[in-house]
C-alpha cells in the first residue's frame, strides 16, 4: 500500500470515526428520535407474522401498542409513521427474520448492521476511486460519512439498502465475488428499488457481461422477494390499493411528504416537486413536470449507454449521473443522497484528467456532498434562512429555492456527469483518466 493510499484511508476512518461517535452520543442521550425509520417495517412485519393486514394502519397499530412500542404522550405524526407502511411486500422477505426478535436486539442488530454496512460501503467506494485519486476519494468518502449520522440514528432502510447497492457495484466492477454481489444488489431491490433501481439498469444496457450480470440479478430478486409478496397477498388481497391509498395519505397537501411549502418537513426531501413547487403547489403541475424532466435526460443518458462500449472509466461517469438524477423524480429524503459515495469514483477519474475540467468537476461534487450532509446542510440551511428576509408570491418562491437548493444543485451535477459521460462515450480508453494510478491526488 503505497503513502496515498494510506492517507486516503485515514481520511475515510476519521468520516468513520466521527459518525460512531455522533452516533453513540445521540442515541444515548435522547430515544425521541432513534430508531424511529426502523419502527414501521418492524411493527409491519410483526403484523404479517400475527397474520394481520400490514397496510392497514389500525392492524399495525394494535401490534404497535400490543407490544409496547407506542411511546407516553407520542404525537400523531410519530404514531402515524409508525404504522402507516408505504413499502412494497417485497421487503418483508428481509424483514420478516428481523420481525421475529423482540424488539430491543431487532432494533440494536439492524442499526449495527446499517452503520457497520455503510462504512463497508464506503471503503468501497473509496478503493474504486483510489485507482486514480486515492486521498482525494478517501476526503469525499470520509465526508460522506461524518454526515450520515440522521440515517444511521433512524436507521432508515435505505442505509442498508445503499450498501449493498455500493457492494455490488464494487463486486461487478471488480470483477470479484460476483455471485455476492447479486445477491446484495437483490436485496437491495427488494427492500429500495427507488435507490437502486437505476444503478440495476446501468448493467442492464452496459451489455456484455454485465448485462448477463443484471439478468441474473433480476431472477434473485424474484426469488428473494417472492416470498413477502405471496404471503401479503394471502393475508392481505387488497394490499395494492391499502399501499397506494397509505401514500397518498402522505403526500396530501401539508402531509408528511408532501413537497409543497405547507409541508411540515419539505426541508428534508429532495425531489424536484420541491422546487417547482414553490412557483405552483399543485400535484397536477409539479409531478409531470418532474417526471418529464428526468425521463429526456434518462433516455440520453440511455442512449449513451448503450451505444458506448464499456470502460470503467466510462462507467464511473454514467453511474454517477444516473445516480444523481434518479433522486429527483419520486418521494426521496436527503438521507437517501448517501447513494452519492458513488460520485467519489467518478470524481476520481476525473482529477486524473489533463486539462481544466477536474475543477468544475470538484466544484459541483463537493456542492452536492456539502449540500446534502446532515452537518453541513444544516448549518448552510440555517444560515441562508436567517440572512434572507421572509417575502411573498415570486420573492418567496425565489427565496425558498435559495433555503434549500439541494434538488437544484443535484440536476446541475446530474447534468454535469451526463455531459462528461456523452462527451467520453466515443473516447479511445488510451487516454490517461482509463488509465488507474496516474494521479496521487
């Protein structure tokens, strides 16, 4: 191991070490908060198991209480997200084994199992970039990770399922323990298909081995998560529409998720319907506005895939604009922007470049990593919000973008990546960025 590559893995462990220690100092101090993402799969999954109806939220409610995980004076918002479940059956393959602990070892062994797994991920992603910039990727993994701490607290499903997303990712690439990294990806689908459904079609329309690699993926998330979905079924026939009905719940004007400014926690999502929002606060507008602007810069992005032959230089660029903008046109959280340890290769690649681009490269990845950490959102956030006087009609909604800029700066650096990507697609892989150790960044 040479110098820099020690050095980037030092960076890496003090992001790691930071995250542990955050970690253990919130859930010691306050139980308001911990664990809280962690309770509806949980409660679902103990209400399938007692053969009740996991989408009906008074089902879920009598396990909740029954077993005692209804906290003194809770507030309804709590509660509601306790037992509202807005999850596929395909996740009750990986949750049910979870469900039949008690809670006290579920909760403890699943959010070991989330922080233990992102920080594995996030070595991962590290040794990819560490080819080409290997304390540059240990800086931005070691960020990443010193940010994560809202996810790993809640012990959100996505942590685990970004994980094994990266894990694959990692075992395709590399060409190493494949057989793992299908089954990680499998998961991954069955518990997030929104995280890791994009990353899943990369491979798809790389082709060649990969492509065989997606299939084979395909057919072990049928496996895995056929189990969840017939037993649902079983107990619960009209599931499909208790699931659409549980969602729009939330997303009613001032819900949960809804994107709109009357949101109570708008602050936190980062879809593009945040934005648009501002200008109009109607689903009829700002939804087909969002799913028309990620389905023209999707279908190049398609379009360059498939005509490029594969590199994986090449592919650092598609992964990490796919990546980016497949967070924007559905319901996502900033906890869900922890998927962006995939920028870190790309971002490595490039600061092995010759020429001037390795700087807006830098500028609109750390923009994105900056913007979307827990620590340094939150100060930003904060920060803008209190220079900015409050207004009304246009100054209000130009005000709001300016609060909270996150979706806008991930379109510019989906867009950024896209641009790079389509711009390499006829490249020779001569060129020194296909080249791995040039830089020691």
């Amino acid at each position: 191991m040479t110098k820099a590559r020690r050095d980037g893995l030092v960076l890496l462990f003090l992001g790691a070490t930071i995250l542990v220690l955050l970690m253990t100092y919130l859930v010691n101090s306050t139980s308001t908060a911990a664990f809280e993402d962690f309770k509806p799969d949980y409660y679902a999954s103990r209400c399938l198991i007692e053969h009740g109806d996991p989408y009906d939220e008074l089902d879920v409610l009598r396990v909740y209480q029954a077993e005692g995980g209804e906290r003194p004076h809770e507030a309804e918002m709590d509660r509601e997200i306790a037992t509202r479940y807005v999850y596929p059956p395909t996740a009750f393959s990986i949750m049910i084994p979870f469900a039949w602990l008690p809670w006290g070892p579920a909760h403890l062994l699943w959010m070991i199992l989330g922080a233990g797994g992102l920080v594995f991920a996030s070595v991962l992603a590290w040794d990819l970039g560490a080819d080409y910039a290997p304390i540059l990727s240990g800086a931005l993994c070691g960020f990443v990770l010193a940010n994560s701490l809202v996810i790993t607290v809640l012990s959100n499903p996505s942590e685990i399922a970004i994980a094994l997303c990266i894990v694959a990712v990692w075992c395709f690439i590399r060409d190493r323990y494949v057989p793992a990294g299908i089954v990680c990806l499998a998961i991954s689908l069955a518990m997030k298909p929104q995280d890791a459904g994009m990353v899943w079609l990369f491979f798809l329309l790389a082709g060649s081995v990969y492509r065989r690699r997606a299939i084979q993926t395909l057919f072990a998330t049928i496996a895995i998560a056929l189990p969840g979905v017939l037993w649902t079924w079983c107990v619960a026939p009209h599931w499909f529409n208790e699931l659409r009905a549980n969602i729009q719940a939330f997303s009613l004007h001032g819900g949960l998720n809804d994107p709109g400014p009357a949101s109570r926690v708008a602050h936190t999502l980062i879809d593009l319907q945040v934005v648009l929002s501002l200008f109009k606060d109607d689903p009829r507008f700002y939804n087909p506005a969002s799913y028309l602007v990620f389905a023209v810069l999707a279908a190049i992005w398609g379009f360059v895939t498939l005509r490029s032959g594969f590199s994986p230089a090449r592919a650092w660029m598609g992964i990490a604009a796919i990546v980016t903008l497949s967070l924007l046109p559905v319901h996502h959280h900033l906890y869900d922007t922890k998927l962006l340890l995939l920028l870190a290769p790309a971002m490595a690649v490039l600061s092995a470049e010759k020429g001037p681009i390795k700087w807006p490269a830098l500028l609109v990845t750390l923009a994105a990593l900056a913007a979307t950490g827990d620590i340094s959102g939150t100060i930003f956030f904060q920060l803008v919000d209190r220079l900015l006087p409050p207004a009304t009609g246009l100054a209000g909604a130009l005000r709001g973008v300016l609060v909270f800029p996150v979706p806008l700066i991930l379109l510019a650096v989906g867009v950024f990546y896209l641009w790079v990507y389509a711009r390499w697609a006829s490249r020779s892989s001569s060129t020194v960025a296909m080249h791995p150790g040039r830089s020691n960044t």
